[in-house]
C-alpha cells in the first residue's frame, strides 16, 4: 500500500519565499512548503554524480539477477552529464523532482509499454474479475459505533489518514489515526493480500519505541479502517526542508540512530521494510527533541533469513541496486537509509536525474559525490559511515546493527541488538571445511578494536555461561527473548536448525569472532589490505598447508573451469596458498552459466 498518512495539502506562499515542490513517494499528494530565501542555502555546487570505476569483480549479485530493468535505447541520466547540464537535486528547488509517487514497476512497464497498474501491485502475477475477489477480510464491523472520525491528515492513492478519537473502552477519548483503505481500489488479489500482510506485520511488531503503535482493524462494505498511533510532530521530510535541506552532524546522528534501531528490531523478526524515506518517519510532536515513528509497512514483506526478494517496489531515490537487478533482501534496507543519511547531511540527493528511467541508471552506475560543499567539512567518519551503506555490492553494507557501532555513532552506554547476521555467518562457519575455518581463525586475530566492539556486543547479548561459551541452547534463548508474532511468520528460527552442531560442543569468544565475520564486509574497511596481510602471516603460522589444485576447487564448490585462475592462488615453491590466494579464497567465487568467474 502506499503512504497515504501524512499531512494535508497546504497552499499559500508568504511573500519572499522560495515555494519548494515536493511530491511524496507513493501518495498522489503535491504539497507545496515554504522555506526562506537563498540567503540560507548551502553553498553546494552542482555537479555530475561521479561515475564508478571498473570493478576489478564482476556483478556483485551472487544469487543470479536478470538485465538490469532499463531498456535498450533509454538515455543516460542527465546526473552523468556535463556540469553544466546537471539539473537541480537539492532540497530547495522551483520545480517539482520527477514523481516517485508511482510504483517502480508501474514507471517500467510504462517506459516499455503498455498501460501502468494502479496502485501499489509490483509485480503482474494475474488479475481476476473483480466480482470473483473475496474483500472479506474478518477485521470487526462496528468501526463507526467505536470511533468518531476527524479531519483528514493526508490522502494517498488508495486513501487517506484521518485523525480520530475512541468512543469508548481503554483507548476512550485518546486521539488516534485512522487509515482508511478504499476496497474499490482493491481490483486484484494481490492488492487485497498488500493489505492483509501490512495489518499482520503492523499487528506483529510490536513493542519498539520508534514504531507506529498498531490499535485496532476495522471494514465495512467500502472500506478498511488501520487504526494506529497519532503522531502529530510532522515528517522528517519537513524538518529537513525547515533548516535548509541539512542537519548537523549532531543532529544528523540523533536522527540516524533512531532509524538504525527501529530497523534493526524489524530485520531481526524477518521483516524488510523496503520504503524506507523520509516521509515514512513521523516524530510524535512538534518538540525538537521528539521521538520519530516508522510509518507505512505498505510495502512490507516477512523474509526467512536466507531468503531473497525479486519484485519491485519502493521509491526512486531510495531502491537498492540489487532491486532493480530483482534479487534482494534486509540490505535494501540499509542503502535507503544510506540516501537518508545522505541528505541529511548535505542537503541533496545522492543519486539524481529528472526521469524516473535517469534515477535508475545513477543508482545503478553511478558513485555519491563526496567532494564538493559541504563534504570536506564533514568529519571523515561520517563519510566512512555513508560510503559503507551505500557500497553497491550488498553483501559489504553494515547491517543495522553494525552501523549503530560504526565509530560515527558509538555509544558504550547505549545498548546494542541482537543482529541476524551473527546467526547466519556462525551457520556458514559450522558447515564449512577445516580449511576454511583455519582462514577464518586467522582472519579474526587480525581484527581490528572497530570490529571486535561489534562482537563483544553481540557475544554479551548470547549470555555466555560461567565458563566463557556459547552453545545452541544460548544462541536458542536469545531469540526467544526479542521474538514477536513477526518472527514466528517470517521462520527466523528455522536458523536454528540448521546450527544443530552447537548442541554437543562448545564455541568460546576467539572461535565465535571466526565464525561471525563477514569477509565481504571487511573488505569495505578502509585498512582491509593491512587486516588481509596480518591475518596471512597468521594462516602461515596456524593454517596454510599444501594444497592441490583441485582441492581448492572442491573447497571452493567449483569444477575443472575453474582451474585456469586457481592455479595462480598457489605458490609454485611450496604448493600452498599465497596472500592473493588467501585473500581470493576467503572472497570465494562464483560461477555463472558455463563461464567461470571469480569476484
């Protein structure tokens, strides 16, 4: 469903004041805000998005992806033009942006014809008569004689936000919002499920302080009725507008951090968010210190811990990469809020073009440029920080919970969660051969204190026993204590499983430091050249042994193809693996159709 709680259109312009458009993603609202005069806009150049540079590795995208979505014959983005042709891609800008209002897969199958669907269905998996749709969806029937309504707060595509107040019982008199779900726009089955699964997820996550506090869900003959929490406070899209398109560091972090934990506590239960903007973050009042609310799980989906998403949706200037290549999961996530963060810390959007089509191609060719104002000013964690969100092979992105002890935003008093990932790297480890551990148990020695800050947190939260360990039975408990309903429907502990080792043995924290590293994360690390060769003198040492070549392809999971580069992983005077070998084996490889290629 798209976001359709928001605020009501306003109009009026005050005499010396520049009007910026701004048009909601998913809602087919324009809501024209004021802000002051160009006196206060940052002194930020416009320049062309920098191109990337030949990866040495070929597709990040390991688990298979079709053509990129774009069609033959679309013209490059207009952001990889010459200076002087880049359009505006500030926050403070006379024109309206290109309307990220439509679905992504409407504006695709727009561009390659055909006539758009309407609404949030992202992918054409079959309509039916609309007589034969069941629009039933068992909620209570007795919304009027339970709730008054009262003036509309915003209007999406399919509906709009009213406020409200209870009539009676525990919530009686206390002001709520009121979404309000037209079922004459439900036309597939699809869309009638869109609104099932975003009542069940609102209803399942439940408990966390930054998100929208789910009430009641009602229908009638014509409509669907979400009854949650009334924030009051506005959008965090017009706060940023309100200080000239940018924040503070400071007050950047405060912002950020928020966002990481409510979408930390949603990737634990397996849930994705996948519109993650910021009109989708809503603070409770109109105080600065106000907490904000993640809003509109419209889009939301449960995902099993390994598993992997292939439909469009989103919004333009915040969809993954991997999106659009449609394989994707939790780390889409992560790239929103790296735009996010982006913006607001200087102001402008990372990836920019006036067409839809344009965007597209900057998210997907595209780097962030770091050079021009305000960004020498801006502290060099903080741009370690962005760059890592928004690194275009997923499997390098810091999850959330990493990026809530990334150096930019650490704070020993502030607890950390219990992240995913942990569980998914310490199942790799156990089924992985001798050998590989060995390069793990190297790796890990050569950590640096920013990563063990991270590991520490994360082997506390396992509550290891008097004697330092962590079995299965810690790593079972540990879930249980974060579980919501969301957990049990998206099968997060299914992981368990799949880790059935960890029954008849014991893993202490130097073991557990091997097993919950991601090598593909590391090699994101700015000083990941320095970590690589001091974990090889430790392989040398401990681990390195000789090795034949079609040992290490069966290692690796690779046949005979794969011979011709594997040979140069091996030293000739020895027959054991040599740093560019050790490096290469910890990446791993992948094979793709009948031609072998590493990356």
């Amino acid at each position: 469903m798209g976001q359709c709680y928001g605020k009501v259109n306003q109009s009026g312009v005050h005499e010396g004041t520049t009007t910026t458009m701004v048009v909601s993603a998913d809602r087919d609202e324009t809501t024209a805000q004021s802000a002051n005069g160009a006196g206060n806009v940052p002194s930020v150049k416009n320049t062309p998005a920098r191109s990337s540079s030949q990866s040495p590795w070929p597709s990040p995208y390991p688990h298979g992806v079709s053509a990129s979505p774009l069609p033959p014959g679309v013209s490059p983005s207009p952001a990889r033009a010459s200076r002087g042709s880049t359009p505006r891609r500030f926050f403070r800008r006379p024109f309206p942006p290109p309307s990220p209002a439509k679905h992504i897969k409407a504006s695709l199958v727009k561009r390659l014809g055909g006539k758009p669907k309407e609404g949030p269905i992202p992918e054409d998996r079959g309509t039916e008569p609309e007589q034969a749709l069941d629009k039933n969806f068992g909620y209570g029937k007795n919304f009027g004689a339970k709730y008054e309504l009262g003036k509309e707060v915003g209007r999406g595509h399919f509906g709009h936000t009213c406020s409200a107040r209870r009539k009676k019982g525990e919530l009686k008199d206390q002001p709520v919002a009121v979404k309000i779900i037209s079922k004459a726009k439900m036309t597939t089955a699809i869309s009638i499920e869109d609104v099932r699964r975003e009542v069940k997820i609102l209803k399942a996550l439940s408990g966390h302080k930054h998100l929208v506090k789910f009430y009641d869900a009602c229908e009638d003959a014509n409509n669907v009725y979400i009854v949650m929490e009334l924030c009051e406070g506005g959008e965090l899209l017009d706060r940023i507008l309100a200080r000239g398109g940018r924040y503070t560091e400071d007050d950047a972090k405060a912002i950020v951090v928020q966002i990481l934990s409510v979408v930390s506590f949603c990737h634990l239960q397996g849930v994705v968010h996948r519109d993650l903007k910021p009109e989708n973050f809503l603070f409770t009042s109109g105080g600065e210190d106000a907490d904000m609310k993640l809003i509109d799980f419209g889009l939301s989906d449960f995902i099993r811990p390994d598993g992997r998403l292939n439909d469009i949706v989103g919004s333009a200037y915040y969809v993954a990469p991997e999106v659009l290549h449609r394989s994707y999961s939790l780390e889409a996530d992560i790239w929103s809020i790296g735009v996010i963060t982006y913006i607001l810390l200087c102001g402008s959007r990372p990836f920019w073009a006036r067409t839809e089509s344009g965007i597209f191609r900057s998210v997907l060719r595209s780097d962030p440029n770091f050079d021009d104002l305000p960004w020498p000013s801006v502290t060099p964690e903080a741009k370690d920080f962005v760059k890592r969100l928004l690194n275009k092979d997923y499997r390098k992105r810091m999850t959330a919970v990493q990026a809530l002890t990334h150096p930019w935003l650490r704070d020993d008093s502030r607890p950390v969660p219990l992240d995913i990932l942990v569980y998914k790297l310490v199942k790799s480890y156990l089924h992985a051969t001798p050998f590989k551990r060995a390069a793990l148990k190297a790796l890990s020695k050569a950590l640096t204190e920013d990563e063990l800050v991270y590991l520490r947190a994360q082997f506390r939260l396992l509550e290891p026993s008097r004697d330092g360990s962590v079995s299965l039975e810690n790593f079972k408990m540990a879930l249980a204590r974060n579980a919501t309903e969301a957990m049990g429907e998206s099968r997060v502990p299914d992981i368990l499983n799949t880790m059935g080792t960890l029954a008849y043995r014991k893993m202490y924290f130097e073991e557990f430091c091997a097993a919950a590293i991601s090598t593909h994360q590391l090699e994101a690390v700015e000083g990941w050249e320095q970590i690589a060769s001091t974990a090889f003198e430790h392989f040398e040492q401990e681990g390195n042994r000789v090795i034949s070549i079609e040992e290490l392809a069966r290692e690796l999971n690779v046949g005979p193809s794969a011979y011709s580069f594997l040979k140069d992983w091996i030293r000739v005077s020895d027959g054991k693996l040599s740093l560019l070998g050790y490096t290469k084996f910890l990446h791993g490889v992948t094979l793709r159709s009948s031609n072998t290629r590493h990356h």
